[in-house]
C-alpha cells in the first residue's frame, strides 16, 4: 500500500489553491527546515519539522511548538535530504516535493538529484506551478491528454532511450546534456511510454498546454 506525504522545502511554493490539493492528496506534511516559513504563510499545520533549523523563523517555531521536530545538523546533506530521508525511515514511499525550485539557480539544479539518489526506496516527484517532474527509471508510462507538452531530461549519458506516444519519437537514441536533449516533446497518443536502457534520465510534465 502506498504511503504518501508531501515535503515543502524553502524554494518558491505552488499557489495556494494547487498547494492546498497536494496537501489533501497527501495526508501527511513535512516541512524542510525553512519550508515550515511558507507553511505558516499558506496556513499549513505540518506533522513533522526536519532539518538544521538555521532557516526556520522564530515566528514558525512559536506558531507549531507543539509540531515534532526532528533536528539534524549533518553538514554533508541538505535540508531536503534530511527531509526524504526522515520521511523513508517513517515508511512512506511515495513523495510529492514543492519548494525545490525557484530562489536560487544552484539549489534547484542540485535538488533534481534526489529523484534518482533516493529510488527506489521512495517515488518522488518535484513540483512548482509550471508542472512536474519525476524520475523515469528503465520503463515509465503514464496517461496524458493529446497536446501535452513534455521534456526527457538526462542527468547523465542515457542510452538506448525509446518513446511511444510522442510526437518527436525515440528509437534507441542516447540523450546527453550539451550534446542532445528532449525539451518540449509532444503527447499524441496515450498512454505515453519511455524506455532507458543505460543512464538516468527525468521527466518533467508541463501544467496545461503549450
């Protein structure tokens, strides 16, 4: 059975409203270290507080002092790490992220990388306003609408990499950044299937239409 939980981590939030349904669909709420700042701003009661604490607001603390906290001051893991990895060892699985991009450039880059470090112990998906993206593994398949817009993107060299469903189809070609990339990709048919046989590669799922 799938356990779910939502983490907000101190980037940029969702608006309210998509905020707000994440937390529904997920039931349980952690927020890394300065995301607590956001969940007091949307309003949001967390069950748990995870990280080094050196971002969160003494108007946070105050606010949810009878939230659990869970310290961790390992200099060699981020707040988000910390986060997930609190998150697996309570046995859930299945892990939606917001507040990982936006702010800094350097932050967002990094943290697409827990996608791949953490699975398959946990199924984790980033998402912010402009849509999502998980982790494709070696076969992914998904339902979309015809029109949706997505992008295959390659953490390292990914080889053999074969797509069903998509305008721009694939056959065994190799994705590489700054070689050859697959950005802005078109669903023509559904369900829409990818297949890697070598490397790591990512899927972002564009919000609405292009």
């Amino acid at each position: 059975m799938r356990r779910k939980a939502l983490i907000i981590a101190n980037g940029e939030s969702p608006q309210k409203k998509r905020l707000a349904l994440l937390v529904k669909q997920a039931g349980t709420v952690i927020c890394a270290d300065g995301g607590t700042n956001t969940a007091l701003k949307m309003g949001i009661t967390p069950d748990a507080i995870v990280g080094d604490l050196d971002s969160v607001h003494a108007e946070a603390l105050v606010k949810f002092r009878r939230v659990a906290i869970y310290e961790d001051r390992n200099d060699q893991t981020t707040d988000l790490e910390k986060a997930i990895t609190w998150a697996i060892q309570s046995n859930f699985d299945h892990i939606t992220v917001v507040g990982a991009s936006g702010k800094r450039l350097d932050h967002t880059v990094g943290n697409l990388g827990v996608l791949r470090k953490f699975y398959p112990d946990a199924i984790i998906t980033l998402v912010d306003d402009s849509g999502e993206v998980c982790y494709v593994g070696r076969e992914y398949s998904f339902e979309a609408e015809k029109g949706d817009v997505v992008s295959l993107i390659p953490l390292n060299r990914c080889e053999g990499v074969s797509t069903n469903g998509l305008k721009y189809s694939l056959e065994g070609d190799n994705l590489e950044l700054g070689v050859r990339e697959g950005t802005s990709n078109i669903v023509v048919s559904s369900p829409v299937s990818i297949k890697v046989k070598k490397g790591h590669l990512l899927l972002f799922k564009l919000f609405g239409r292009s």
